[in-house]
C-alpha cells in the first residue's frame, strides 16, 4: 500500500496487533494529523491532546519553526557520526550550555540513553575523582522511580512488570523512599562508597507526585556535604512543562530569559530529553561542569547519531521556542487555573480525591484501587467527548497538554474532563 492511502482505525490497530511486539497497551485511537493542542483520528475527528507524547511536545504538534529547522536541515546534512565534525553539533553545544548555564554536554538520543549516560559519567568520577574504590561505587535511587527501561535502569525499579522475567540485574544501586530527607542522610553518612543521587523532581510515572517544597534544595545540600553528585532526571518535568524552565529552578525568571540566574538547585549532573527537540525527533543530553565531564575520554561513551545535524538544528529551535513563546510562564499561569478549577469540582465529588501537580503537569487521583479499570473507563469517555489523557498506575490519570494551550482551551477543557467525570458520580 502506498504510504499514504487510506487506513481505517480498526485496520490500523489490527496491523499492530498482528505484526507488532505488545509492549503498550494503547488507548483505542488511530491518530493521523497534529497541530499546535489539537489531534485528529484517521476518520477526521479531532481532540485535545491532554497527554503531549509523556511531555514531549511542550511546543505543540508539529510547531512550524521546529519543522522549517528540521527540513532544511534534512536538505544539507543528516548525519556523519562522530567520526567527523559536523557544523551543527558545536553550535548547538554552545546554545544549549549557555542556555542551562552547564560547560558541556553530551549528545544521546532518547531519555534512557541519557540516564545510563549519566550513570556511567558518575561511576567514572566516582573513581577517577572522588577516588572510590574500582567496581565499588552505588548510586542512590528513588523507589518508585521510572527512568527508562534498559537492563540497567530497571535493575532499580521496584515495578514488577517493568521487571519481572528480565534479570539477572545490574548491581550497584540502593534504593530509598522519595521525599525523604533522613534516610538520604543515612545512606550518604553511612556509605563512602556513594558516587551520586539520581531523582526526578517529580515522580511522572508513579501518578505526578511532587515532593516537599524543600526537598530538593535540601537533598542537594546533603550531595555537597557528602560529595556525592546530584543527578536531576529531567527528561519529563524539564523544558519548561513545569513552570519553570527546569523543575529544580525555584522563582527563578527561566521563561523569561537564559538560565543564568542561580536557581534553587543546580544539578551536578542535568538528564534532558522528550521536549528538548519539540517532539520531532529523538533528542536527549546530558550536561555537567568541566570537571565532571571531562572524565569522558574518546573512546569510552558514544552513538552513532548523538548529536546529528538534524538533532542540533531541531533542539536549537525547540528551545527557541520556549523563550521567545514564554512556555514556562504559561505553564505556571495554566497549571494554576487548571487546578484551582479541579479542586473545585472535586469538593463535591466522590470519583476524584484530589488533584496534584506543578505547573502544566497534573494527575488526578480516582477513588478507586489499583486494580480497577475505572480510570481506563474515564479515558475512553474522554476520548469520545474529544480530549486524549491515559492513566497510570491503574487510578491515576495525568494530565499534560502542550505548553501552547491558551487560557479559553484550557478552560474547555476542564469543561470537557469534569462533565465526563460526572458521569461515573455515584
């Protein structure tokens, strides 16, 4: 079939059922065209889409400054490798340090790629460094943590079905509640063979769970006591989805120019992806100061299209976009209407418990368990009243739109999630 006849919905999920590995569980929707918040199905109905690719499409659908810069970029030059320069990858190293205010970064595809990335510069530092013993360092994660899916990440993911049937696992990684300062402490004052902290500023995939106010700033002050690098994972919550351009600024003015303020916490080592190339292309990095990064000799880290020249042209546009479109604030704006509208609906509701989130990153907790298909339900009547969002977790469902959202979307919107949640009051 030419690529771009005619397919059904039903055709279209039935050629991915036959030929496709089954690891998702889609919702039931075939979708063709994107613009700005807005997605249409192969048979022309159109939705909000309240999910954004897991935060990857801060910018919108297919934002015509990001396309421009990817296909006259795809025009000239695709790829070398690293074997050789190319005339993109340095211009964009430049923007995107002074832009986060790092002195290097390392060019990966997707966000797991970024995390092992990461990992393994900490595990060098830690030895070349901060003189651990070789083969002893232990890197404190968080327990309901979602980082990605390689071998090594889910080696410390306490998710069974992330883990079940895939060991042996990789060792190294000790594991402690999120949000907690004290058994941090513990482990950083007990254990000198701790090489770093790796955390998401907030947990998406556990249900959009946002730690104390002073969590973070006071888990990076425990890092510097301890000497032990604070690695940020902000592959979902950065790029300005929070309110801020990146979720461990505190009132720090990111939106509204370079981060070259001093915010609340600066990462040791800072995990970028998803909306770092506007949805267009797998774009990741990782960025750290000269004396971190260059650990990393030739040789000992790669990909053969890390940092590409459509990659470099896509992400300088990207993240000319969040400034110039001032995304940020209007997360922050959004977010807060968002919820202070929800709260509203759930004072009298007995289907949703309550509302959580930072900027335009929300869950909704649904008074249900785990178990139940409840929330799996909710979606499936959202999607036929015309908005797009999936749970996770089994009663959790999270909300995140494209940055792009004007205030009257967003308030249509909320229209269209609280008349579907009335229809599963009791």
């Amino acid at each position: 079939m030419a690529v771009l006849d005619h397919i059904s919905s039903q055709e279209a999920m039935a050629l991915e059922n036959k030929y496709g590995a089954q690891n998702y569980h889609p919702l039931p929707v075939v979708l063709s065209k994107g613009e700005g918040v807005f997605v249409w199905d192969v048979e022309g109905k159109k939705y909000y889409d309240f999910l954004s690719a897991y935060s990857s499409l801060n910018q919108g659908h297919c934002h015509p400054k990001i396309v421009n810069a990817m296909t006259e970029q795809a025009q000239r030059l695709t790829l070398t490798s690293r074997a050789f320069y190319n005339d993109m990858l340095g211009r964009y190293e430049k923007y995107a340090t002074e832009y986060f205010n790092f002195d290097k970064m390392l060019p990966m595809n997707s966000g797991a790629e970024a995390v092992e990335t990461a990992l393994k510069l900490c595990r060098k530092w830690a030895y070349e460094v901060k003189g651990i013993d070789l083969n002893k360092a232990e890197i404190v994660v968080c327990k309901n943590n979602f980082h990605g899916r390689t071998t090594t990440i889910i080696s410390f993911s306490n998710d069974p079905v992330a883990r079940k049937n895939f060991g042996p696992y990789t060792d190294g990684f000790i594991k402690i509640e999120y949000d907690n300062l004290k058994e941090l402490e513990y482990v950083l004052s007990s254990n000198p063979n701790v090489a770093g902290f790796l955390v998401e500023p907030i947990q998406g995939e556990a249900g959009v769970y946002v730690p104390s106010d002073n969590y973070l700033k006071e888990a990076k002050a425990l890092c510097e006591k301890y000497n032990v690098l604070f690695i940020a994972d902000e592959v979902q919550t950065g790029i300005a989805r929070t309110g801020r351009l990146l979720a461990t600024c505190g009132n720090c003015s990111c939106e509204k120019k370079d981060c070259s303020g001093t915010p609340d916490v600066k990462p040791d080592i800072l995990v970028l992806g998803k909306a770092l190339s506007g949805g267009l292309y797998p774009v990741s990095a990782v960025m750290a100061s000269n004396d971190i990064m260059n650990v990393i000799q030739p040789g000992n880290h790669g990909s053969t299209f890390g940092g590409n020249p459509i990659a470099a042209a896509v992400a300088i546009a990207a993240l000319e976009v969040v400034k110039e479109e001032n995304l940020a604030e209007n997360a922050d704006y959004l977010g807060k209407i968002f919820r202070a509208e929800m709260n509203k609906y759930i004072k009298d509701s007995t289907i949703v418990s309550s509302v959580r989130g930072k900027g335009l990153l929300n869950a909704i907790v649904i008074n249900d368990d785990e178990d139940s298909d409840t929330a799996w339900n909710i979606c499936l009547k959202l999607r036929d009243n015309g908005l797009l969002a999936k749970p996770t977790h089994g009663n959790i469902i999270r909300f995140a739109p494209p940055l792009v959202m004007t205030e009257d979307q967003l308030l249509d919107c909320v229209s269209i999630i609280t008349s579907t949640l009335k229809e599963f009051e009791v």
